[in-house]
C-alpha cells in the first residue's frame, strides 16, 4: 500500500484546566493533592487513529465540542499530543519538512488586517520562499478562484465573515500544496460561497491534491468527500467510504401497496418499522432492511394485497450522524 498523505495512530490529547492544572511547575509540586474542584482534566481526544490516502477528499465530522479542532492542531503541530502520534505527507507529526507541501485553514483565522487580499497573500507566499513572480501570478488567480476581486482594495478588516473564510481558504492554497488541511472551511458562509468552496476542493481533487477538512455541515460532506470519520466525544465512532457508510444492510426499505383491509393493514402492519397513508387507496410499510422484503411480500399475496413498489432507502449521512451520536451518549 501506498504511504498515507496522513496517518494517526492512538492519539490523545487531555487538557488540564482551572486553577493550578494549567501550570506545569505547579502541577509537578501538588502531584498527589486533592485537587478536586480547582483542576479538571478535559479528555478532548481519546485514542484515534485515522489514515487518509493520497488524493481522497476526507470528511472529519463531528457535532460541537467533539474534538475535531483538537485533532487538527495535533495535525500541525500546534498542540503536543498526550500520547500517540502519526505522520503528514511522511514526516512525523510537526516536522517543519512537511510544511512546504502543506496548506492549512485554521478555524479562527487570525490575519494581518490591515493589508488588502493581494498583499495578504504576497505576504504567505512569501512565508514559502516562492519568487516574487509566483506569488503574483498565485496570488491573482486565487483572488479571482475565491470571488473576492470585488475586494481588492479593500483592507481585510472591512471583510464580513465569509470573505474573511474566502480569504482564509486562498492562503491556504497559496504554496500549491499536496494536502490540505481546513478546519471548518464552509463555516460563516452562505449557500453561494459553500459551493465555491466545494467547487473548490473538487478541483483540488480533481488536480490529484488530498484534503482533510471538517465540518458539521452534512450536506457538504456528502456531496464531496470519498471517506468520512464521525467523531463525537472525542472519539471515532464511524469511519469509512461514504458510499458504504450510506448504502449499509441496514437501510429501511419502502413498500407501497394498494388497499387492504384494516385488519390485513395490522397484520402487515407487525411486520413493518411504520405504516403510512400515502395518497388514496395506497399505504406505505417502512421495513427494516432488504431482508425484511421477501417475508412481507408474501404475507402481502396471503393477505390478497397489491404490489405497487418496493423502494430502499439511502440512510443519509444526517440520519447516520444522529444515529452515532445518540448511540454515543447512551
Ligand atoms: N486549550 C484547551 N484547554 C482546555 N480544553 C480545551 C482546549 N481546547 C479544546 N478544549 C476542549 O476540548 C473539547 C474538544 O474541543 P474542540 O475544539 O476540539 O472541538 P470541535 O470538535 O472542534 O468543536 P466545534 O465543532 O465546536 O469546533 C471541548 O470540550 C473543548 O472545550
Ligand atoms: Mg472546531
């Protein structure tokens, strides 16, 4: 197998926090203290392990607070990891080697304001030693990729939100690199300004580039990433190619049927997750999975029933999001 573009292996990461936990001197000198109430220990990341591949495009999901930033920061070399490690296009997790051939979107950007788009990304470009020809020719065509050449001239602290984001994903495209790595890159914008953001990482895709990036919002990562992880609570709870994810066995199947009577509706109606009215003269039976199928048909021809249609349905990726979720806090 190929090396990954990404890889980590049991990665953890618990805060210390509150009075005291924070600092490390003081932490060494109460070590046995009943610290109780004025430290506390925040489990942020509990053992993960992820493994991305050359020119997938990766969807970490994960509702607030599951530990996706975290994770990210592990990722860069921002955030010591407690235990575990992993490796970034080969080198070890922080190696400066990797950077180069790295693009990074944190969440909360900070950004020099005072400078306007072009000068703003002259100046990343800069931060990787490219001339100062590459930097223009970059630097113009991104403005032009992210639709902010209507704000050229403008300083970034008039940017609004979205095109403080906008801005945000060009700087970390400015290297060209081969992964990139966004942290919440659709947040703060509105439906226009998601799809470039999606048009965006198809190309990249399509250019052969990897990206891992997160999100909540699910119809984004359903509508571009080959394999996703759902993480809440600082785990991985679910992980796979979207497609499998989606088309699991456990998908419901719809049969409509033409009428039957009220008794025969019950009794087919036991074999069924719900019944439904669907329009005149016809019901809807939800079962369970394909399984289900046979056995109901031929109670349908017992109970003397029409067929009109046997439909599966896709689970959706929010159906599945919800789903781990609640099995995780149960
Ligand atoms: N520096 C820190 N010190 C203490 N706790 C922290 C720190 N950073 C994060 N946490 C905690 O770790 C947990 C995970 O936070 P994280 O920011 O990784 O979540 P997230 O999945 O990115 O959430 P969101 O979708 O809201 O961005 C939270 O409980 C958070 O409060
Ligand atoms: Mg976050």
């Amino acid at each position: 197998m190929s090396e990954p573009a990404l890889s980590v292996t049991n990665l953890v990461k618990t805060f210390e926090v509150g009075f005291l936990g924070a600092v490390p001197g003081v932490r060494r000198l109460t070590r046995g203290w009943n610290l109780k109430g004025i430290s506390q220990r925040v489990e942020a990341v509990r053992g993960i392990d992820l493994r991305v591949e050359p020119g997938q495009v990766y969807g970490f999901l994960g509702p607030n607070g599951a530990g996706k930033t975290t994770t990210i920061k592990m990722l860069m070399g921002l955030v010591h990891p407690t235990s575990g490690g992993g490796t970034l296009l080969g080198h070890p997790l922080g190696a400066r080697a990797a950077r180069a051939r790295l693009g990074f979107l944190p969440e909360t950007p900070y950004f020099y304001e005072y400078l306007k788009p072009l000068e703003f990304l002259d100046f990343y470009g800069s931060l990787f030693r490219m001339t100062a020809r590459e930097r223009r020719q970059r630097a113009e065509a991104l403005v032009d990729r992210v639709g902010l050449r209507h704000a050229v001239n403008r300083p970034i602290r008039k940017f609004s939100k979205g095109m403080v984001q906008r801005i945000g994903v060009a700087q970390a495209l400015i290297n060209d690199p081969d992964l990139v790595v966004l942290d919440e890159p659709m947040s703060g914008l509105d439906p226009m300004g998601r799809k470039d953001v999606r048009d965006i990482i198809y190309e990249l895709r399509q250019a052969g580039k990897t990206v891992f990036f997160s999100s909540h919002i699910l119809q984004d990562v359903e509508l571009i990433c080959d394999r996703v992880a759902i993480m809440t609570s600082g785990k991985v709870r679910a992980e796979g190619p979207l497609s499998e994810l989606l088309d699991s066995p456990t998908r419901n199947v719809e049969v409509i049927t033409g009428p039957v009577d009220d008794a025969a509706k019950a009794r087919l109606g036991a074999l069924a997750l719900a019944v439904q009215v669907a329009g005149a003269d016809r019901l809807s039976f939800m079962l369970a999975d394909d399984a289900a199928v046979a056995g109901f048909l031929e109670a349908l021809r017992v109970e003397g029933g029409r067929l009109v249609s046997v439909t599966p349905h896709r689970r959706s990726l929010e159906e599945i999001f919800v789903e781990t979720a609640r099995e995780a806090a149960a």
